[in-house]
C-alpha cells in the first residue's frame, strides 16, 4: 500500500495512505490529488514550477512615427513585479507597424537594458516605393530578471535609413500590446 508522509511545521507528521479520502483529498497509488491549493500565508501565493503566477498586459494606440537610425520609444510598455526572483517572465509582443519602404526593427528593454536586439535593422523590410506595408510585428522572449522588484518592458524601433522608410506604429488607431507571464521557478 503507497503511503505519503506530510511533515508537520514543527514536529510530526501525517501518513495518507491509498485508501485514504477526505473533502476535495484523494490518495491513489502514489499520488496526491486536490481540487484546490491554498496558501499558507496570506499574500504568499502558492507557487507551482512551471506555471504561471500572474499575466499583466500593457496596450497603446498612441502613435510613434520618424525615421530614425536610433532606437527610439514605441509608446507600448508593462509593468510587472516578480513574486519571486527565481521566476522567468514569458514576454510576448504585438507591435502594429506601418511603412512605406526599406527596414525597421523593433527590439525589447527590460528597464534600460535591451534583451533582444535584431543584428541588423531589417526585422521587416521592402525595396518597393509606397509599399504601404501593415501588420503586427510579434516576438516572444523568455527573460529571468532574478528579482522581486518592479521591472519594465518596453519596446523601440529604429530604421535602417533615415529617410524614406515613413514607418509607424499604433496607427490609425490600432493598437499594440505587451503581454508578461510571470512563470514560477
């Protein structure tokens, strides 16, 4: 017969066995089934590895628009703060766009601090004039900051010429969004 132990606070413990039940409680074979996990502290959470523990979503239809050959802010950010600094956050980016012709790429900051920056400015890219190009520009990026501390993402473009490109972003009143997934460690 299986028999799982559960360690009291400070002395003790308590054996389930396969035959054992309770509300919402079952043993079978070797493992533990529950319909709900409550924290033991309050404000703690309960934290399951792998799992998400919060999402945060940022949005923007503000507008951002200029050939520039250096980064320069979207309008689109999120805040989120870790409940622990073992956690990965999953960022995931959909950044509207607009242009007419050459490259622009879009590249993601976590605080100051970029973390993923294409190797050239050609993320998205067309040699015909008046193209009128739209769409959304999409990245998802798994980040360990390693702290409990607020962290911002945020996204910027810069363009590979400095004139012509006519790139936009959040245009016409389209939106763009930053989604961050707090994933327990």
């Amino acid at each position: 017969m299986s028999k799982i132990r559960i360690k009291g606070d400070t002395s003790g413990f308590v054996d389930l066995e396969t035959s054992a039940t309770g509300n919402n409680l079952s043993v079978i074979g070797n493992a533990l089934k529950v319909d709900t996990i409550n924290e033991k502290t309050a404000g703690n959470g309960v934290y399951i590895p792998g799992h998400v523990i919060q999402v945060v979503q940022g949005s923007t239809n503000t507008s951002a628009s200029g050939d520039t050959t250096t980064y320069t802010d979207t309008n689109l950010s999120a805040t989120i703060t870790p409940k622990s600094a073992s956690s990965k956050i999953l960022i995931k980016v959909n950044q509207h766009y607009r242009h007419d012709r050459y490259g622009f790429s879009i590249r993601v900051l976590r605080d100051s601090t970029a973390i993923q920056e294409p190797a050239n400015k050609f993320a998205q890219y067309s040699a015909d004039y008046n193209d009128d190009l739209r769409g959304y520009h999409t990245y998802e990026i798994l980040d360990t900051p390693s702290t409990t501390s607020a962290i911002t993402y945020k996204t910027q473009y810069a363009t590979n010429n400095s004139s012509g490109v006519g790139v936009r972003f959040n245009d016409n009143g389209f939106y763009s969004y930053l989604t961050l997934m707090e994933i327990a460690g």
